[in-house]
C-alpha cells in the first residue's frame, strides 16, 4: 500500500517543526492553559534538576511563553495537579490525565524493585511515617543500611521512597530545592484515576500509542535511533519501523521528504494538517523574526541528527564533558532567530550570597550575520528571559564580550 507522501522544502519543514513548538513567529501558548496545551501536544517535557538559568523544563517553556514564570509549573504540578512529575522520556513532566497509559512503566518498576528484600521490608515504615507525619523527604526517615542504588550508594530510606514514587504509591508533595518531598499518591490524586485500568490491552497497541506520542514530542522523526527513543527501550529500530508504517497505512502518519533530509520522517497527520490550515507563508512573512534561547534538552533537540540535517547546527550538550574537552562550555543555550540556530550562549551565576546572572560565553554560528532586526529582536529575547529569571541586569563576561561587543548594549537594554 502505497503511503501518503509530502514535499517539503528545507525552510518549510524547519518551520513546521517550529509552529509545532510555539516556536513561530506568533506565540500561540500563555498562561497556565497554555502549558497545558503545549504539554498535551508533545506529551511531555523533560526535567532536569540542573539550575544554571532555571531547570530544563522551566526553560522549554519560556522559550514559548512570553509571559512563563517557574511559580506557575510549580502550581501544575504541585497544587493544581493537572501536571505530574514520571518517567516518560527518562523523568519528565507530562499531563496527570496520562497517569493510566503508564501503568505498565509503574508495573516494570514494581517488579524490578518491589522484591528487593531491603525494600519490600521497609515499604510499611515508610507509609507508616507518611500516614502520621505527612510528606517527608527521605532524609526525615531513619535508616542505616545503605544500597548500591542509580548512580551511588544511597540510603535505604532514599531508595525505597523514590522505588514506591516509581510504582506510583507516592508522589512529590513538592519540591525542595532540588529535592523531592514525597507522599502518598492518594493523599493527591483522584482514586478513579489511581485505580483506572491501563487503556491498552497488549504490548502492541501500548507501543503504538509510545511511538505516536514521542513523533508528536518531536513533530517529524525517523524509526532510527537516536536520543529521541530513550524511554522507549521495549522497542528496537526494526519494530519501530513497523509501527511507522502501520500506522502510516492508517492515515495517522505522513512521510515527509524535506530537502536536505537523509531518509524521510514522519509526522503525525493532525499537526500536519493543523500546520497547513494555519496559513504558515503568511503568518511567517508578515512579523518580524523573534529570537528565543531553547533549553538544552528541548524538545526541539531530541533528535540531533535531523537539526543538523535541517538547521545546519551541530549541537550536544556538553554538562557531562571534561572541562578540557567541551568545545563551547557547560550549560549552553542555543539561540533561535526567525527560523535559524544563529548561535549559543552559556548562562551562569557568580559565586556568593547575591548569585548574580551572568554569560559565561557567546559563540556566534559562522555565518550570523547581524542586521537592525536581529539587535531588537535579541535585545527583546533578554528583556523576556530576564524577566523570567527575575533579575534586572545579566552580566557578560570579559569572554563573552570578547567574542561579541555587542552583547554589553543588548543584554540589560
């Protein structure tokens, strides 16, 4: 059966996947609702507990919402609960009405954990504290063995709470810091929805609902591996191709060929057909260029090869490199121009009580070229993430003066 097939030039595909992020020249997303909205079209976000100008998922959002404020995804999450925090693509942040279709994810976490001996004889001390102290972090439980446990040794308390949060009798009450108050789920959640069965029947269909969510995470991708598979590791490059073409066959997906593309991709058909019905020629051709700074895990970077191939910028994240062998720096952002990656910057703080913001360093793409347009349209990018960050002034470095004068009108103007 023959699959249905578009053509898309190499412009129009980087601003299908743009439009697809709120990442156009319009800024379809504000407000809490508007975080709802982005969430519920790509699935989720991925959190990351690194604070170099705000948390991973906090900087996918004000990279979109020109009014974003971390206060109001700590409401989602944590007092309105319509967001909640649970392994997706690796810890992630996704709608609290998807809780059922990850039943299968808490179940494989029950097993792999819950007949731990170590564990399993110290879940009932947990729910016991939690029933009479109320959230708790792990610390707050007392306990002197400890486990080889994720990336080190952890205490036992620490390792049976955040177990019991992976099979989903616990949630986070909150967040402190960077640390997570835990209680029990059904002091939070809705008992239909703790107790509402996983919706798909067997691994097959459970599969294709996870590939069609993570495409829409995206907005195109391609069977073959990359970064934007993680989580999905029931799954292998060969199964995954068959579900792209079944669900192809279907109508649900189309086969985009773009210039410059490798191999064609796929995206879903209603956020094609969303796209078209939007009228992208003039809606792109009649604002001017904005500029924002994505995250470093951003949606948008999932698959690095495919912003290679479409964006012509190679971008990896470099947090977990020796110094000495990173070729920008540690926590950098890249920036987006109308719909180009025309450079990076990393963000940072000074040492001490103030922690005032600062750029580290500013590596401009080789051919940016700057005009009128491109000075007001980044100058408006700061005064917006400054806001965000709130703070009044960020200050560039002797570095990332030296690599763009500009930058010291720019910034705080």
């Amino acid at each position: 059966m023959a699959l249905k097939t578009i053509k898309l030039s190499n412009r129009d595909a980087r601003r299908f996947l743009l439009d697809h992020h709120g990442l156009g020249p319009d800024q379809p997303f504000k407000g809490k609702e508007g975080i709802m909205d982005y969430i519920r079209r790509v699935g989720c976000i991925q959190f990351d507990p690194l604070d170099a100008a705000g948390r991973n998922a906090e900087l996918v959002l004000q990279s979109r919402l020109p009014d974003f404020r971390p206060i109001m995804l700590d409401e989602l999450l944590y007092k309105d609960r319509l967001l909640v925090d649970g392994l997706d693509k690796v810890m992630s942040i996704y709608a609290t009405s998807d809780w059922p279709m990850f039943r299968r994810t808490r179940d494989n976490a029950k097993e792999n954990y819950g007949n731990l001996p170590e564990i399993a004889a110290f879940t009932s001390t947990v729910r016991q504290a939690l029933k009479e102290r109320g959230p708790l972090l792990s610390r707050e439980l007392d306990s002197n063995i400890k486990l080889d446990w994720a990336w080190a040794p952890a205490r036992l308390s620490k390792a049976a709470m955040e177990s019991m949060y992976l099979w989903g009798e616990l949630v986070i009450a909150r967040k402190q810091r960077n640390q997570r108050v835990y209680d029990l789920a059904e002091n939070h959640l809705a008992p239909e929805l703790l107790a509402a069965p996983d919706p798909y029947t067997d691994d097959w269909s459970h599969a294709r609902w996870r590939v069609l969510r993570r495409i829409g995470g995206v907005g195109l991708l391609h069977p073959r591996a990359s970064d934007a598979w993680v989580g999905s590791r029931f799954m292998n490059a060969s199964q995954r191709s068959d579900i792209f073409r079944g669900l192809a066959e279907e109508g649900l997906l189309i086969v985009v060929d773009a210039d410059g593309l490798t191999a064609p991709h796929y995206a879903r058909s209603e956020d094609l057909e969303r796209w078209f019905a939007s009228d992208p020629e003039k809606r792109w051709e009649s604002v001017p260029c904005r500029t924002s700074f994505l995250a470093p895990l951003d949606n948008l970077l999932w698959d690095r090869r495919l912003v290679r191939e479409l964006f012509g910028f190679n971008y990896t994240w470099e947090v977990y490199k020796p110094a000495v062998q990173r070729q920008y720096g540690y926590y950098v952002l890249p920036v987006l121009h109308g719909d180009q990656l025309v450079a990076r910057f990393e963000p940072g703080r000074t040492k001490g009580a103030n922690g005032s913001r600062i750029i580290v360093g500013w590596w401009p793409e080789p051919d940016l070229v700057w005009t009128e347009s491109l000075e007001t349209s980044i100058r408006l990018a700061f005064r917006q993430f400054r806001a965000y960050l709130d703070c009044e002034r960020i200050e560039p470095t002797e570095g990332a003066l030296a690599a763009e004068p500009r930058l010291e009108q720019l910034v705080n103007s």
